[in-house]
C-alpha cells in the first residue's frame, strides 16, 4: 500500500536529516567563571561548531549580559583559534541590581556564525571593599546587546549539555506517539470484541497492543541512552522513567492474562476488559503524576513535558515528518504481526 512506502521515505529522510544537519554554534564555557566587581578580567570564550577565525577581530562583538538593558561589551577582542576568543572586560564597581552577586550570559556575535548565548555563564561577585562604587557612574547601560547577526539557514539548535545528542529528540519522543496511538487502537478494538466477539477483533487488539509495548520498550531504551550522557546515568529514578516503566508493566500483565486460561475465548474476553482499565493507567501514569513531582525531563520544575519551546522551526521539519514515518512503521509492524497470528489461528482450526 501507498502509506507503507510513505513511511519507509518518510524515515528515510528523518534519519539522513537527523543525524547529518549540523547543529549552530554556540559557546561551550568560559574562562575564568567567576570575577569581583572593580576589577579589569581577560576572559576567553570557548565555542562549539564555531569557525571564529573566518572574521577579523574588529568585526565580532561579545558581552556579558544582565538582562536586555545591562550589559558589559569586551574589549581587546583576539581570535586565539576557531573555537577561541578572548576579550578584556572592566567590572563596575556595582552590580545591576542590590545583591551580593549576580549571574551574566555571555553572548558572541560573529559576522559567519551568527549568535551565540551561554546562560548564566559567569558570576560577578560584589567587591565591597571598592570604595568607589558609590561615586562611579552607571555603566551596565552604555553598551546594550543590538544590531546582532541573526543567521538564518538549516541547522539545529546548540544546547548546553545535550549538545549532538539532540538528535535523538526524532527517534526517543516519537516513539511515545506511536504507542500512544497504537494502544488507542489497542482499546479501541477490545471495545469491539465486548460488544460483537469476532476473533479477528481480538487478534487485533492484541496485535497493536503488542507492536505499541514494542515502540515502548525503544523509548525507554533511547531515553536510558540520552539520560547516560546528558544526565551521567542511565537510569536515576527519574518520575518519569518510573511511571514509564510501571506503564509498560501493566501492558505486559495484559499478555501474562491473556494465556492464563484455557479457553482462549474466555481468556480474550478479560484481556479485552483489562486492556481498557490498562489504558486509562497511561493518562495519569504518563500525564500527571509526572507533573506532580520536579523532574530532570524538559519542561519546568514539575512539568516534564515535551513543549514548543524545545524545538525551533528547522527541527519541527525533522520532529513532525519523524512521529509520521515511526507512527506509520508502528502500524505496519502490527498489521504483520496480525496477518501471522490470522494464520497460525486458521492452520490451528481456531478461526
């Protein structure tokens, strides 16, 4: 059928994007990380994918940022090598606002690569022994981040801790999709077994149901992967691996019950009833126990869902095409598995 080449070109194209679409440049650390207000510091920025030696000096810019009002521009800017630049920065004698010390993104603008933001990459720390952070002038304000280089072309986004790793975002997150709509599938055919006990129903509820706990298990095995670099273990107890791991358990009880009878009608008709109550289980285990407790998945404190703000444009034109391809392989694999078990019914002398 037409949707089964669909699929194949589909992942075709997300494997071949995924994993050959560089990621932009960013900035990976800087150099010291930590500095007294009042005092002349020489800091190097050190870059990610970056090609700084490709522009002067005079045309790249850095600062480290407050917030869009207060920032400090560096000075004496030297390109080291294509992933190093140093700048000389002179602290105020007073911080932004009335704290002890506060955090500055460090920000390089380059004429090639573009924009590059590090958060919270340096601390200045408040020197009160300056006597003269009373008389100074305000200079936070004199020299606002503008006029960046924004480069637009088709690259992923660079991100502090994950860096390369971001491509897994098309094979871990989809595969959640794909059990979710096949386990939707799943219920909905266990449904109609209830009403109108027709053993090819039942095939079919057990055959998506078995093809979605399979995309499960590949979730779980690319999350332990993706969590072993960004998080240092593969498996740290997280509410979310949890739940997920209690959720793929209930649906393997679903297969436990099925062949704990000997009469393989009675048999299908309580796995068709455990099937449902199994998949109201994944709403609260997947949706909302997870956003009760503080969790390292992406998202805020509490909410480890998969939003807008992870992706930018030229990863939605991998992300979705990728939950299309893996939703429409799901399906195929389980009409196989359906097809095979047809048969080995009917050559048994069940159907």
């Amino acid at each position: 059928m037409w949707w089964k080449s669909l699929s194949v070109v589909i992942l075709v194209y997300v494997i071949l994007a995924g994993m050959l679409v560089p990621l932009k440049p960013g900035i990976t650390h800087i150099s010291p990380q930590t500095a007294k207000s009042g005092s002349a510091v020489t800091i190097q920025f050190h870059g990610y994918n970056s090609f700084y030696t490709r522009s002067d000096a005079s045309g790249i810019r850095v600062w480290l940022e407050f917030d869009s009002l207060n920032a400090l521009a560096g000075q004496n800017i030297r390109v080291l090598t294509d992933t190093t630049i140093e700048a000389t920065f002179q602290m105020p004698p007073s911080l932004p606002r009335s704290s002890r010390s506060v955090l500055l993104n460090a920000i390089v603008d380059h004429p090639s690569d573009g924009v590059s933001l590090l958060p919270g990459a340096l601390e200045l720390t408040l020197d009160t022994t300056n006597a003269a952070a009373a008389a100074a002038p305000d200079p936070w304000s004199l020299n606002p981040v503008s006029d960046l280089h924004i480069i637009s072309d088709f690259t992923f986004p660079y991100r502090n801790v994950i860096y390369e790793s971001i491509r897994n975002t098309y094979f871990h997150v989809p595969m959640w999709f794909v059990l979710m709509f096949l386990f939707i599938a799943s219920v909905y055919f266990s449904v109609r077994y209830l009403f109108d006990p027709k053993p090819d129903y039942d095939r079919k509820a057990a055959g998506y149901a078995e093809t979605g706990l399979l995309f499960g298990g590949l979730g779980l095995v690319t999350g332990m992967l993706w969590a072993h670099y960004a998080w240092g273990a593969a498996w740290s107890n997280d509410i979310k691996q949890l739940m997920t791991a209690v959720a793929l358990l209930i649906y393997l009880a679903y297969f436990i019950l099925r062949r704990s009878f000997d009469e393989p009608e009675k048999g299908a008709r309580l796995a068709a009833v455990y099937n449902i109550f199994a998949f109201a289980s994944l709403v609260p285990l997947l949706y909302i126990v997870p956003r009760m407790f503080a969790s390292l998945h992406p998202g805020a404190t509490g909410n480890p869902a998969f939003g807008s703000e992870d992706l930018d444009n030229t990863m939605r034109l991998v992300f979705y095409p990728s939950i299309i391809g893996f939703s429409l392989l799901g399906f195929w694999i389980a009409e196989l598995r359906i097809r095979y078990k047809r048969v080995e019914d009917r050559a048994m002398g069940l159907d």
